[in-house]
C-alpha cells in the first residue's frame, strides 16, 4: 500500500500535513457542531470532533511508513 501511495505521488509531507490539518479540523468541527446545534448539547459535538480527530494518528502512520520506504 506504501509503494502504490508513493508511486502516486503522496509523500510523506502530505500525511503529515493531512494529520495536522484534522487535528485543526477536529476542533473547527467541534466548535462548529457546539453552535449549530445547541439543542443536542455537547456530546453531540464531542462526537463529531472525536471522530475527526481520530484520522490524524491514521496520517502521521502513514507519514512514518511513508518516510521510511523514501528513505529506503
């Protein structure tokens, strides 16, 4: 999967960049589900930036997988 990712084009600057952008990401969610919709509360927001914010340990690993087969 690290090869065919790498033959592709992706390098491991953009998983890293995609993991520092969803951690961004899982707080404007947050924020932004806080204030859409008050009638739900908070863990409906929670939720939603929870699930956002888990994408960013999937990017840094394949940032790391993909560091090491560049290097390789």
């Amino acid at each position: 999967m690290v090869k065919k990712l790498h033959e592709m084009g992706v390098r491991s600057e953009h998983a890293y960049s995609a993991a520092v952008g969803s951690i961004g990401l899982s707080v404007l969610v947050w924020l932004s589900s806080l204030k859409k919709e008050p009638g739900q509360g908070l863990d409906r927001a929670d939720r939603w930036g929870i699930f956002v914010g888990e994408w960013a340990p999937t990017f840094f690993g394949l940032g790391i997988a993909l560091s090491q087969y560049e290097k390789d």
